[in-house]
C-alpha cells in the first residue's frame, strides 16, 4: 500500500499534457541572460567584463560566502552587457549578458571523464561546489551546504524526491525514465559525500513506469523504492520524511535534525555530470505547458535562455494566458514579463488559460475549518491569515508555529472565501525576519 500523510488535497494534476512527451533539447539561444542570483543566499559577483569572450562551462560570477553558488557561462560568446534585467524570483537582479558565437565551445579540458569512486569525500563535495548545484526542485538552496551536515548532525538517511507533487510539471518524470542511470549514480555519490548506507526514492504511484525502472535501476543495492499516495504536498521535505522514515522534523528544525537528507531529481543528475564529467550545472529540464500553451512540452532549456523563448519553441500561446507561473500552480511564482531568464530553479514555465483558474474577490474568513483539516503541518492556517492580515507577525510567530508553515497553498485551494493565506503568511514571515535583523543589528 502506497504511503501518505495528515492533510492534503487532490487537485487535477493536469499531468496528461506532457506526462508521456520525450525530453527535447532547446536550440542554443543567440543571447543568455544569466542572473548573478540563482540561489538560497548570497548574490555572487561577476568576474567578467563588457567584451570578455567566454567559454561554455566558465565561471562568470563567484560566490562571495558559504551559502552561495557561483555561475556559469551557459554557450560561448562575448559578454555584451552587464546591467539588471528581470529575474523570476527577485524581480530584477544583475545579470551578464553573453552573445552566443554560435559555436557553443566548451572550456578547455570540458567535458572530461573522472571515476567518481576514486574521489574522497572533500574532493567530490568540492565537484559539488564549485559545479553551481543548487536544489533544482525550486528552493534553490545550495547543494554543497546541504551535504555538509555539522558533526553533531550526524545523517543516517538519504531520500530522493522523485514525486513532483505539483499539478502539471512533468520534468521530473521525465529525467526518471530517460536519465535513470545518472540519477542512481548521482545517488550513490550523494550517499558517498554523506556517509550513508540506506537510500530512498519517493515516488508517487501516478508514475507507475518511472517506479518500475528505478527499482530495476537500484536492484541490488541498499537504496529502496517507495509507491507514495498520489497526494498534495507529498513532495515537501517535511512530508517525505515522515512517510519514508516516520520522523517528525521538530518546529523550526531541519531534515537534518533527525538524521536525513532529500535531495531532487534534477540535482542529482547534475551531481553525477559535475563529478564524472566536469560539467557545471549550466541547463537543467522544464516543463512548458498550461491551457495557454499551444504544444506543452518537457525541454532540456540553457539557463539565461528567456521565457519567451521557452515558449516559442512550444508554438507560442493559443490563447492568451491569464497568468504565467513559473513553478507549478500551487507554489510557484507569477510572473510580469515573458523576458525573465531560465535560472536552475525554474522547474516549468506555466501560461494558464481562463478556463485553469477560479478567481473571485477576497472574503472574511468563515471558520469553516478546511484549511485545518488540509494543512500537512497541522497549523491553523485560518488563523495565521487573520493575524497576517492584522499585523499581529509576532504573534503568528509566537503562537501559532508561523514557521513550519511550507506554504505549500493547501488552504488556499481549499478556502470558499478565497483568502490570500499564504501571501499573509509570507508577509508575516518577511515582517518577523526584518524585526530579528533590525534588532541584531
């Protein structure tokens, strides 16, 4: 029987568009916008100059702390500008524009070939690092701090998210059926690194196919493969964990703070390139779809490369969208302008069409009580919107667990007064996080 947990809810995965569609690789863009910024942390600074003729896979801007990750050249070209543009997440960010030569010539010594098991643990968490691997899953935290657990954290447990909860994206799917040998190998590197013997693959029992050909690909070693419930948010750290391991991650705590650490699809592939064939993280798979879109798609996209380019390689809109995303509908970010670049964590770029939304004016919050009874982390998420709306951020935080919120937009999907829940959250969120620094300071 398929695993699950508390809460939930099913909404239409709308997985169907591309769930069955091949990888296709996108064309080399004739200009990569590539953010300074693609990560949890620290904004790197760019090494380069207007005029720099650059290789692919050359380091472009260096991280400037621990939790950061430096940036690659994604094609070969000549850096044109270095100037802010707009950025998915931050909303506009430095970037550095390269003009593509059209000749998309790697570094010199790129790719090579390394036997992985041949490396210690610093040489191969070193790879990770200097490679720009960060969570491809959307959080974008960077790889090489996740895998450096403090000693007394010790990690007995590695999972592998391979259930791509989110309604639409398919991408993940898809790197399991056609890329499954360099996820396992990115596994046991990941293990390697850890220092753990026991492995996991949590994937939901919508994917039959991809459960079947991980577990031929992991036969015979200690990694496991677990059917999970096809349920919302059953790809959050939190929730994997408690239904793998039956671990709870205590409030305001990490994975790590019982043993375990998860790591995405996509990121494992690129631990795997990074350390057997010298390959920085400088492409990653996304899936382009939604009612708006006139051929969704699963594509291998260059990061820098814009939406709009994504979008028509997909054919272009069929109608237009709404709403563009992107992420998935449940956690992903709107976004204003089809200019923004790919950056690693862009997971899918969804264009919804009026029919994919159900939108309506704001009410007061009735009590019913369905975003209790949703909530995976069994907050009472009624009640931090109310507090969010009011301006009591202290008291959401204090007493009511603010931050084990995963804002995962459960009750949002479920509320009839249509509450903003989780913008309220993520204000209160911000509010408390400023009032901490400004006090430290």
């Amino acid at each position: 029987m398929a695993k699950s947990f508390r809460g939930g809810v099913h909404p239409d995965d709308r997985k169907r568009y591309t769930a069955a569609k091949a990888i296709e690789v996108a064309s080399i863009p004739q200009k990569v916008i590539i953010p300074t910024r693609q990560h949890l942390g620290a904004p790197c600074a760019p090494i380069v100059k207007v005029g720099d003729l650059v290789k692919k896979g050359q380091v472009v801007a260096e991280a400037q702390a621990f939790v950061a990750s430096p940036i690659h050249a994604s094609t070969s070209g000549k850096v044109v500008e270095i100037a802010e543009y707009p950025h998915p997440v931050f909303g506009t960010c430095q970037a550095v524009v390269i003009e593509s030569d059209g000749q998309d010539e790697w570094l010199p010594g790129l790719p090579l070939s390394r036997d992985w098991q041949s490396l210690d643990v610093k040489e191969l968490k070193d790879i990770v690092r200097l490679a720009g691997i960060v969570g491809m899953g959307g959080a974008t935290f960077p790889t090489h701090v996740k895998m450096s657990p403090p000693p007394e954290k010790p990690i007995d447990s590695f999972i592998l998210n391979g259930a791509e909860c989110e309604p639409y994206l398919t991408a993940d799917h898809r790197v399991m059926l056609e890329q499954t040998e360099r996820i396992v190998t990115g596994m046991k590197i990941a293990m390697k690194i850890l220092g753990v013997n026991r492995g996991y693959v949590g994937i939901e029992e919508n994917k039959p196919d991809a459960i079947e050909v991980m577990r031929k690909a992991c036969a015979g070693s200690s990694i496991e493969v677990v059917p999970l419930k096809t349920k919302y948010p059953q790809g959050a750290e939190k929730t994997l964990i408690k239904v793998i391991l039956d671990r709870e991650v205590p409030s305001g705590g990490l994975p790590m703070d019982v043993g375990a650490v998860v790591q995405n699809v996509g990121t494992l592939v690129a631990i795997a390139d990074a350390v057997e064939k010298g390959i920085p993280l400088i492409e990653r798979v996304a899936t382009v779809t939604g009612g708006a879109i006139a051929e969704p798609k699963n594509i291998l996209l260059r990061v820098g490369a814009t939406f709009a380019q994504a979008v028509a390689m997909c054919g272009g809109f069929k109608e237009q969208p709404v709403k563009v995303i992107m992420g998935g509908p449940m956690m992903g970010m709107a976004q204003r302008t089809l200019d923004a670049p790919v950056i690693k964590g862009t997971s899918g770029i969804l264009a919804l069409s009026a029919a994919d939304v159900n939108v309506g004016p704001e009410r007061p919050c009735i009590r019913c009580g369905r975003c209790v009874d949703a909530c995976p982390m069994g907050l009472v998420p009624s009640m931090l919107s109310i507090l969010g709306e009011r301006s009591a951020f202290s008291t959401a935080k204090e007493e009511y667990d603010l931050l084990d919120c995963v804002e995962c937009g459960s009750c949002v999907y479920v509320c009839p007064a249509k509450r903003n829940i989780v913008h309220y959250i993520k204000l209160s969120k911000a509010q408390n996080a400023a009032a901490a620094a400004a006090q430290k300071k």
